[in-house]
C-alpha cells in the first residue's frame, strides 16, 4: 500500500516526507520543514494538488534528465520526483503520484 513517510533529516533536523509507491518505490520527496505539523500540512497540499495538472511542473536536467514536481497554489514546489531517463517514465512517475496520493497512509518513522 502507498504511504507517506515522515522523517526527521539534515543539519537542521527538519522533518521531510516522501511518498512511496505500493511497490516500496520513492515517488515524490519534500524539501525540510521546520515542524512535523507543517510537515504534513505538505502532505495534504500534495492529495489536493497532484491530480490538477496546473499543479505539476515537468523539467529536464542539464544532463537530459527528465524530472517532476508538484507545486501549490501559491506556486510553491511541495514536492520533486526522482530523475527519470525518458519522458515516459516521468510521465508515469506523475500518474503513480497521482494515483498513490490520495489513499496514501501518513507514518513516521526513524531514520
């Protein structure tokens, strides 16, 4: 089953998630958060934002890379995928996100 981990991370202890595929693939990682509360006011933005396509950004890498990331209302990214080799794995990582998100289970968990 799909889940959101929230873990503690870096020099500042910030609190991350990251959602995991029901194949224990990482699909979309945050950046730090100074609180576990807004924290998992990221993960909310991301079940409401995922599925609107104004809401997700598709890059490319200076290294021809292909890479996501979902963006809130105010246009802040609230979370970046993985780098993909093709654009159809992109595009799959974004359906798998937009899948997942929704039904996903928020865990904490010690890193």
């Amino acid at each position: 089953m799909a889940k959101f981990e929230v873990y503690q991370s870096g020099k500042k202890n910030e609190f991350r998630f990251r959602l995991k595929a029901d194949n224990g693939q990482t699909i979309l990682s945050s950046e730090g958060y100074t609180t576990r509360a807004s924290c998992v006011n990221g993960i909310k933005s991301v079940k409401k934002n995922a599925k609107d396509p104004k809401r997700v950004t598709k890059t490319k890498t200076s290294n021809k890379m292909f890479r996501f990331a979902v963006t809130a209302a105010n246009n802040q990214i609230i979370g970046v995928s993985q780098n993909y080799k093709s654009e159809s794995g992109r595009d799959n990582g974004i359906d798998s996100v937009k899948r997942n998100a929704v039904k996903a289970e928020t865990k904490d968990i010690k890193k």
